[in-house]
C-alpha cells in the first residue's frame, strides 16, 4: 500500500489523514508536524479562545486515541527541513529522514512581520493565544496595527474583555479592497460603536519595543501611540520554503493543479499554501478555514489513484461582536455591491457582482439560511437583476 508523509500541523494536515483512512488507505500514515500541539484549527485564537469561552481541547479535530486507533504516527514537535524527491524522503530537524511513496504539504502560513522584525506580538499559535489572552483585561491597553480579519476579530475580543483597543490601518477603511466602501465603512461604525479607537489612513512609521510586547509605536502623521500589548496583523506569508527548496513550482503558493498535485505527480499541496488551479475562478490561493478543511478529500482521493477536481467556491466567516457574517465567492471592493435587507440593524445580504451583473460573491450578516442559495446564484454564473436582487419580496431561488 505504500506510505504517506503529511508534512504540516493545522486542519489541513488533520483532515488529509482522516480522508486517507476514510477512503480505505491502509498503508503507514506519519505526520511531521513543528508544533508542540497534535493538529489544531486556528479559527477561535483569535474568537473563543481569546475570550477565554474555549479550551484548547476543542481546537483537536482529533484526539491522540483516535490518531493512534487509525494507525497514523503524529511527530509533534518535529518540522520538516528537506525534500529529496529522488530518494523519495523527508529529513526533519530531529536528524531523521522518513521515506514517502507520496507527500502532501500542509505547511500553512505564517505571520507577516513587520519590517525590521520587532519584538511585539502575533497571533497565529495557540500558543501565540494563550500569551495574548493574559495581555487583554480592564486597565490594559492593546495596540493593533491592521485593520484586518484578524486584527478585527483580536480587537473585538479584547473589548469584550474590557481591554483598551486602538487599531492603525493605512487604508481609509478596513477591508476596503475586499469589501468595497460601504461594508468597510459599517464594520468602521461598529468598532467605533464599541469604543475602539480606529484610526484609519494611518500608516506605522516605527515600533519602539520597550517592554516588549508592549511599546511606541509612531504613526505617520508623527503621533506616538503606547499601549502594554503591540500586536502586528498585517497578513500571512504562505509556507513554501520546503517546496521552493525542492524545485516544486511555487509562484503565490506551491502551485497545484485542478485535483492538487504539485508539479512532482507525487507531492500534493492543501490548504493556505495551495495556490490551486480552480476549473471555474482560475487561479487562487485561499487563507480560509474551509478551504484546509474540504480541499484534503480531493487531494486523498486522487493521491489514491482517483481523478476528482476542487471545485468548491471560497468561504469565510467571522464573528465581532454582534456582526456574524459569512461570505462565498470571490469579489473585489472595486466591485458593485447590491444589499438586500437592512444593515443598520446588522441583518442583510450583500452581493458583488461584475460588469455583466453577474454574482461573484455574497455575504449573509446574521443570516443563516441563504447559504445554499447564494452559493447557487454564484455558481450559475448568469446576469441577474440588480433590483430584483435589493429586493427581499423576490426570492433568491427565483433569480
Ligand atoms: P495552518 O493552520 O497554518 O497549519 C500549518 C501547520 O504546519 C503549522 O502548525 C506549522 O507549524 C506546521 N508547519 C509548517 N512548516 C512545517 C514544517 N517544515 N515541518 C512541520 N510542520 C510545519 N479562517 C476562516 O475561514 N475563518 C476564520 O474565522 C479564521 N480565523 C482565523 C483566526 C486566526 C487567529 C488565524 C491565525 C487564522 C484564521 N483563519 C480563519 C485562517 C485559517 O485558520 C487558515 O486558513 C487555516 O489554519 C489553514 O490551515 P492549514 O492546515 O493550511 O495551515
């Protein structure tokens, strides 16, 4: 039956193994995996966690008896340092070289730091979580320097906790590339609302790590902010290293093809590292929960001799304050945004569609029964009527 490497300790990684046995492999399973944890979602590190609503526990897609009853030997602790494709094995920093018959990266992501790498803080590691959880509280102060998912989410969790929050962004809304102008500029209003003091269109000029990770950081405008916590959310940087070092195509990501292969038939890639070779949206590297979670099964399925195809569209959610949303599709803020219901009471429906009046992408806010068919209106691909769309007496399955 051969034996299978998964080089990688995220939700990727974890699912890959379950859908290996699930799909009647029987053959040695060994995951590499740098952390000190067994596989984990990072999702609530910066959601539950943070807030102190969760246990680590409920992070482990699986536990170490479920592991050990599907016969798979996790390496913990144990990050992968080379390839040999010729010799077909992996050497790791351990000293020891486990031999693969097929290989799939689940390396994810890493922080992007900021530039002259500072010693302030960054949230990717349960780890990293569990620092930050005790930084937050009444009488502390936290500084957020981006204005992204996850900058956002950190912000709302550290108000609830009664932390004191200020966020720099250098774009004049948050998300505004994603979202387009007048979904950024509600999700401004609801921090603001809740006593964030957001500061947009202000770039950092310096990080000054004092106590670290507390510190001055200096905006552009000359302004010097201090706070006891300076956490830097400016985007994740794909881990592809290993890849890169073993000649796989690597361009955004470790290029894969419409079932997940790497350019070495016998190297797959899945999750935040995967820059897939989508049959309908062409391109596309997704940093999202559900893509680590849904892409494994393709990848298991064709490492075990099938032909299946990723086709499943991108999907996001997040969670800040009394804001949850999730979003399908794949848009730009350039663009045209159509809502359906009303957003001043945070319960609508949010649309972007293209020149042709075609859906790309949709939000549901607080909604949670139009998934199916916003993904519908997105896959059919067709023009829709923009009126029709705005107006909630149509229904969506109609269009
Ligand atoms: P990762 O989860 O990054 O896991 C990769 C693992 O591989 C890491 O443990 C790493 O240490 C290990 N590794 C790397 N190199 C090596 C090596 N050489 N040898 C051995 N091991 C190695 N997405 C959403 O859709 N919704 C959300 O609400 C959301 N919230 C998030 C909140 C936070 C705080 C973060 C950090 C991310 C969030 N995401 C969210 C994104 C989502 O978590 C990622 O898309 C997902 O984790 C990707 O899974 P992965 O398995 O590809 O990689």
């Amino acid at each position: 039956d051969g034996s299978m490497v998964i080089i990688g300790g995220g939700l990727a990684a974890a699912k890959t193994v379950e859908a290996l046995r699930d799909k009647g492999f029987d053959g040695a399973i060994t995951v590499l995996a740098a952390e000190a944890h067994l596989p984990y979602e990072r999702p609530p590190l910066s959601k539950d966690l943070l807030a102190g609503k969760a246990e680590p526990a409920a992070l482990y897609p699986f536990d170490a008896d479920w592991y050990a009853r599907h016969r798979v030997d996790v390496h913990t602790g144990v990050r992968a340092t080379k390839i040999d494709r010729a010799g077909r094995f992996v050497l790791t920093d351990q000293g020891s070289a486990v031999h693969y018959d097929k290989l799939v990266l689940a390396t994810g992501s890493r922080p992007r730091p900021f530039p002259g790498d500072p010693e302030v803080a960054y949230l990717r590691t349960l780890d990293d979580a569990q620092a930050l959880r005790a930084r937050l509280g009444e009488g502390k102060s936290l500084l957020i320097v981006g204005a992204g998912w996850i900058g956002l989410e950190v912000a709302a969790t550290a108000r609830a906790a009664g932390t004191q929050v200020t966020v720099l962004e250098p774009q004049p809304l948050p998300l505004v590339k994603i979202l387009g102008e007048s979904i950024a500029e509600l999700i401004a209003d609801l921090h603001r609302r809740h006593g964030v003091h957001l500061h947009l269109g202000t770039g950092v000029a310096g990080i000054d790590v004092g106590d670290a990770p507390g510190g001055r950081v200096r905006a552009d405008d000359g302004t010097v902010y201090e706070a006891d916590t300076v956490l830097v959310g400016i985007g994740a940087i794909p881990e592809v290293g290993l890849a890169e070092a073993a000649g796989l195509a690597v361009s955004n990501g470790v290029d894969v093809d419409a079932g997940l292969a790497t350019s070495d038939p016998n190297i797959f890639a899945v999750g935040d590292i995967a820059n897939h070779d989508h049959p309908v949206l062409g391109r596309l590297r997704v940093e999202h929960w559900a893509t680590a979670l849904h892409q494994p099964a393709v990848a298991a399925a064709n490492l075990l001799g099938h032909h299946e195809q990723y086709t499943r569209l991108p999907y996001f959610y997040t969670d800040q304050y009394e804001f949850g949303m999730e979003y399908r599709g794949h848009a730009s803020g350039e663009d045209r945004v159509v809502i359906r219901g009303d957003t001043d009471t945070l319960d609508f429906l949010a649309f972007w569609l293209d020149a042709d009046h075609r859906v790309l992408a949709g939000m549901n806010v607080n909604r949670w029964d139009d998934g199916d068919d916003i993904a519908a209106l997105i896959a059919a691909g067709t023009p829709v009527d923009p009126d029709a769309l705005a107006d909630p007496a149509v229904r969506l399955d109609t269009l």
